[in-house]
C-alpha cells in the first residue's frame, strides 16, 4: 500500500471510554484536545487485551469521544430532514417536526452503547410506521396530505411519537 489510509475501529474499552469521560468536563466548546493523550492510557489496559502489543505499536489510537446530547440532536435533526426531503420530492407534502422529537428520538435510543446509528433506526421503525398509515388512510379515503405534523408525546402512555395529517382542502 501507498498513501494509504486504513481505518479500523473497536468497541473494545467502550465502558471505560464512557465512565472517563462522563467524568471529564472539556473546556467550554468542547474542546477535548488536552484529554485525548490521558484517555488513551485509561484505553491502553483494554487494548492489550485484545489486541497484540505489536500491533498497538503500529497503530495510531484515535479515540471518539462520546456524542453530547445536543449534539445527537443536530443528527436527528439532519436524518429528520432527508426524511422530510424525500416525502416534498416524491409527495409534495411538507414535514413539520415540533421541538420535542429530536428529543425524544436521542432520549429513547440509548446512544452510549451503539453511537449514532441507533438514532436512523429509531426514525425508521418508529417514526416511517406511522408515516406510511397516514399515507394508507389517505390513499383509502381518497384525500390528499398538505402537511403532516410530529410532536412526541411524553405525558401519555406509552411514550411516542405523534403524527398528524392535515388535508388540502378543495376550493
């Protein structure tokens, strides 16, 4: 290989990474620079574990500070507008997310353990349902959708996301 870059990425120490770091407090921004080289000691432990010494010798260690809560906000929130993106293109129907459900999306996916994919699920298994029987029940009443409307739904039970169609109306 030449002018390679290889990347190559492990949960290994991932408790660890989450205990340190829930017990840091980075500089105002989140600047995390000056921690990088103490969490790669609390990392080294786990890592020799798994890995070879003579591997680890060869690698650089790059750890991943974990995502803040805001910060997983602005994914859902970008994953949220490709959704809305596509139902414009294809329906021309707009989506409207109040500011609840971003919350709620990063509240109920347990981002420690599995990062951000877990938000793209949630949106899909939880929030596309929901979408598609709107569209269903418009396509058997024969009603066409302006907009649809999400907002979550914390004080009910169960806890949820909540859509709601709202109809062009003939003039």
């Amino acid at each position: 290989f030449k002018n390679t870059l290889i990347l190559l990425t492990s949960n290994t120490g991932a408790d660890q990474l989450a205990q340190w770091c829930d017990a840091q407090t980075p500089a105002a921004g989140g600047a995390v620079d000056g921690l990088v080289d103490a969490l790669i000691e609390v990392l080294q432990p786990e890592l020799r574990q798994v890995f070879p010494a003579a591997f680890l010798g060869r690698v650089t260690i790059v750890p991943y500070w974990p995502l803040s809560s805001a910060r997983l906000g602005e994914i859902v929130a970008l994953q949220l507008g490709r959704v809305a993106e596509r139902m414009q293109a294809q329906h021309g129907t707009a989506l409207v997310c109040d500011h609840t459900v971003a919350a709620h999306i990063v509240a109920h996916c347990g981002v420690h353990e599995t990062g951000a994919r877990r938000l793209g699920q949630y949106i899909e298994q939880h929030l596309l349902p929901l979408l598609a029987d709107l569209w269903l029940d418009a396509m058997q009443e024969q009603q066409t959708i302006d907009h649809i409307v999400v907002s979550s739904t914390p004080g009910h039970a169960p806890p949820g996301l909540n859509c709601q169609a709202v109809f062009q109306t003939s003039r």
